[in-house]
C-alpha cells in the first residue's frame, strides 16, 4: 500500500487532526466538560447541593460558595448597624444588619466562651458581621450584643455568644440563601439561637406546671427526655465527674457557671431514677443531689425554661437523662 506523499501527505495529516479533534470534542461535550464545570475527578459539580461532610457548608469550592455567583465584595466585614427583626414565614423572626441582610449563626462556633471557628476561605463565603454601630432592634435586650476578638484581630458582632455573619450569596435584602448551608449555617433569631418558624418555637415559661416537682423530666425536641428542676431549667451532667468514689471536679470558679442542684427530696421527683437519688457533702460545705450517685448542676447561661445551651459545652458538660447518664455524650 503506497503512503500520502507531499501536498496530498499533508492534507491526509490535517485531516486526521481535524477529525481527532472532532472526536475529542465530542467525547469532552459528552462529559460536560465544554464549559470547564467537572471537578478533576470527573464529577459534576456545578449545580450541586451544599456537601454537609465537614460542617463548614462546603460546596464545589469547599466552602458553599460558587465565587462565580457571591456578590461584588464579598468576604469583606461591614459595620452592622443598627439592627432589627425580620418576621419571616418561613424561618420565623430572623435577626438582620442596618441594610437589612440575614444575620447567620455556624454552628462550629462557641457562645461559651464566643469563638469563631470560620476563617480563610470560609470567612469570604461568611463575611463576618463588624460590631461597629452594633444597636439592638426594638424590644430586644442590648446586653445580648457583644464582640469577640478573631484570629486576625479583627472584631466581629456577637449576639448572645454567638458570633454573627452575613453570605455571599445573599444579593439583596431579604435574602436567606444561607439557611441550612452545610447542616450547620442558620439564620439567627434576635436573642441569637437559631431563627425558628412559631410553630417549633420552645413553649413560653408560663407553659410549665403550676407546681412542678423539685425534679422531673421533659421531652426535648432534640435530646429526648432529659431532667429539669423545679424552674424547668435543664439540669447537666459533668463527664469529668465521678459516681464512685462519688467526686466533683467543678470546684471554684466552675461552680458560677454550673451551680449544683440543692437536695430533693425523692417523693418529690417525677420520673427520675430512685437509685443512687443521695445528697453529696461536698468538700466546699455545699450540699448537691446526685442521681444515680453522680452529681448535678444547672448552667448559668440558661436564661429560661427550654434552654439547652450547656449542652456539649467543652465536650465534657450534658444534660442529664432521668437515669443520671449524659445524653449526647460520646461512648
């Protein structure tokens, strides 16, 4: 067989590059590779839904945020302002800045002590709220607005505890794009939890029995059936403790931040485990119950009935069940 020689050689060649080209392009339109939206691996990720692996809210670009889409200067803190109350259908009252974005919580940060967990990349997806001008909305108590101090030195907005951040991806006022990011990113109420439609608000405190027990229980939403006092504030566990020998490691300054729970009498309990139900003399001079020999406390960041805002704190703080174990705990 004779071989393609001079200007008819080189047109064969050109035609066979034209033609391999054609099928290359072919086989990447195929892929969905025309307009560059495949990850390396060879996955689609242009349209995909927040990854909830990490926490953080990541998405294509590992933090929930198509640069391609966040708004012009994004990443960048902006004074908060004067702030106020959304009252959305959906999400319930949402906290929002003087320019009426949606204010978010992440729930990877701390309120106890307030620390911010979101920085880098993250914090260009999450532009951190500033605190300057911070005033409250009407009707909304002032000294539940703070500051922390971030890794950068920089100063962002707290409310209770929490720190506060808007999203890139929310272009205008009344936005909420942001809301469930990740399984961890919520828009924030003006008390600082997370914004909640009326219908899965926490009851109002006037909601309790007309004489509660000294201890009883009641059916979290999230935790299951845990202990509370006679007020109906939630009453913790300390992992670091000990039934037996029966043994408190809070002492001294811990004991303002989770006093004990002063002795019940056992027939005035309801639901409570009888076993191990004895009074714990304390080296300090204090009296604590215990409940199945280990000892109890509240959280002074509890402000009312319902809260559970000790819960998890340090990893070593829970709150109880009715057999004295901690729930939620690790095993």
């Amino acid at each position: 067989m004779r071989h393609p020689s001079g200007s008819s050689s080189r047109a064969w060649r050109s035609a066979s590059l034209v033609a391999t080209a054609a099928a290359m392009l072919a086989l990447t339109t195929a892929c969905g590779q025309e307009k560059g939206d495949q990850s390396p691996n060879g996955q689609n990720v242009g349209n995909q839904a927040p990854a909830k692996g990490d926490g953080y809210g990541a998405g294509s670009d590992g933090y929930g945020a198509d640069t391609g889409e966040a708004k012009e200067g994004a990443g960048k803190a902006k004074a908060a302002g004067q702030l106020a109350v959304w009252d959305s259908k959906k999400l319930g009252k949402v906290v929002t800045d003087s320019e009426g974005r949606t204010l978010y919580r992440f729930d990877k940060d701390t309120a106890e002590p307030p620390k911010s967990n979101c920085d880098g990349a993250c914090a260009t997806t999450w532009p951190v709220a500033s605190p300057e001008g911070a005033e409250a909305p009407p009707g909304v108590d002032k000294s539940l607005l703070g500051e922390v101090t971030r890794t950068d030195g920089s100063k962002q907005l707290t409310i209770d505890g929490w720190p506060m951040y808007r999203y890139a991806k929310d272009a205008k006022a009344g936005d909420a794009k942001g809301q469930g990011v990740g399984g961890t990113w919520y828009a924030a109420a003006p008390d600082g939890k997370k914004a909640a439609p009326a219908a899965e608000a926490e009851p109002p405190a006037d909601t309790a029995p007309v004489d509660p027990a000294g201890l009883s229980t009641r059916k979290d939403p999230k935790l299951g059936e845990i202990v509370v006092d006679k007020n109906g504030m939630t009453v913790y566990r300390f992992t670091k403790d000990s039934a037996w020998p029966m043994k408190s490691a809070c002492t001294g300054a811990c004991l303002e931040k989770w006093p004990v729970v002063p002795p019940v009498e056992k027939n005035d309990t309801k639901g409570i485990l009888k076993k191990g139900f004895v009074v714990f003399d304390r080296p300090d001079g204090q009296q604590q119950q215990t409940i199945d020999c280990w000892p109890m406390y509240t959280f002074s960041g509890d402000k009312k009935p319902g809260d559970t805002n000790g819960q998890g704190v340090g990893g070593t703080w829970y709150a109880a069940g009715p057999d004295g174990k901690p729930v939620g705990a690790p095993k």
